[in-house]
C-alpha cells in the first residue's frame, strides 16, 4: 500500500483563521480523498481531489469552506477556512489503491482543535 | 435508515472469548465492503476485505450475506491488542463507513 503524508498532524487554531492541510503521496495515485471524522462520529467524505481539475464536493461541503487542490499525482492539500469551534475534527487524507484498486488507506490524519 | 449501520457497543469480553459483530447497509447495488480497526486517536487501518464466499484470516472470519444485505466479524481468541473500534465500510462506489462498533478486550 502506498505511504501517505500528512502535515501537519495537530494543530491549535484561532476562530476565523484558515488552515492548510498538506497530502504526501509516495507514489502515483489516480484517486484522492479527503474526510472528516468529528469526535465520537464516523468518518465523512469531504470531497475527491481531482488532478488537475476542482475537486468534487459531497453534500454538505463546499468549496468555499474547504478549498482543495491536487496539482499533480502525488500531492493535495485541503484548507479549512474561517474555522469555528464546529470544525474541531480529525482530516484525513485518503487514496485508493490495493489488489484490486479498490481499498482505501488513510494517512496518519490532521487532529485540528479551534478555540 | 442510514446507509450503514453498526451496534456502537462496547463489547467487553474477557480474553480467548470469540466475538461477532454485524454491519447492516441498505443499498443492494453496494459493491465492496470492508472491515477496518481504529485505534483510539489513530487512523482506520485495513483489517480485511470481505467477499462472497467469506474469507478469513488467522482468528478473523468476514462474512457477507448480500440477501439479507449484512456483514459479520467474528474474532476467536481475543487477545488485548484487539480493543479498538471495528469499522464497517461499504464501497457503493462512494466509500460509506459505519459509526464503528468498540470491543474491549478484558484480562
């Protein structure tokens, strides 16, 4: 499976501040993920980073709150903007891959609390 | 009805004890499914794909029953290092993932 990068892996933000996530894929990947897991719920698609095109936003998420980019194979990152205390979650980066193409696997996460 | 649904538990069981779960989803269309463990302020990790036939691996045995549309765990000789929360996912394209079910393994 591929190693998957993610920085930075905590951080302590001020309301109304936005904050960048970075995705570090070692090796080529068609299909990038990113998700939302808030304390004591299950994980939720954010969105699917497309290369070179705007990412795909699923229900309940734009992009104007979580810009994402995907330059190229290997890399996203995910910004959540003008964060409120409701956006204290864990992101995690994930990429799909696996024998049959069709497993997904997560990077270590980015634990956000905003105060 | 949610899209996929696990008993939340815990489920706490002293070591050796065998313990299943089920993972209930509502779409029939829905294509792969998996189990995964997370580890408490951890990442989900892989633990294994489920088929058809039912599949197992060392003290783990998926099971898929596509007409009654549930998926099982079941894990023989529980050990400590098993406590964690045991995520269903079901692949329908998009990747829809349980609550997650908490096993505590007890000494």
């Amino acid at each position: 499976s591929a190693v998957i990068s993610q920085k930075p892996s905590r951080d302590i933000c001020q309301r109304g501040t936005s904050l960048t996530i970075q995705c570090q894929v070692d090796s080529q990947v068609t299909m990038m993920f990113w998700y939302r897991q808030q304390p004591g719920q299950s994980l939720t698609l954010i969105a699917t980073a497309n290369q070179g095109s705007e990412a795909t936003y699923e229900s309940g998420f734009v992009i104007d709150k979580f810009p994402i980019s995907r330059p190229n194979l290997t890399f996203s990152t995910l910004t959540v903007s003008n964060m409120s205390p409701e956006d204290s979650s864990i992101y995690l980066c994930s990429v799909s891959g696996g024998p049959s193409g069709n497993t997904i696997y997560f990077g270590e996460g980015s634990w956000l609390t905003v105060v | 009805r949610k899209e996929v649904e696990q008993d939340p538990g815990p489920f706490n069981v002293p070591e050796g004890a065998t313990v299943a779960f089920n993972c209930t989803y509502s779409n029939s269309a829905s294509q792969s499914f998996f189990w995964y463990r997370q580890d408490c302020r951890k990442e989900p990790k892989l633990l294994m794909s489920v088929y058809s036939s039912g599949n197992e691996d060392g003290r783990f045995t998926a099971q898929l029953n596509r007409a009654s549309q549930y998926i099982s765990l079941l894990i023989r000789d529980s050990k400590l290092s098993d406590s964690a929360t045991y995520l269903c996912v079901v692949n329908l394209p998009k990747y829809i993932f349980g609550t997650g079910t908490r096993l505590k393994v007890l000494a």
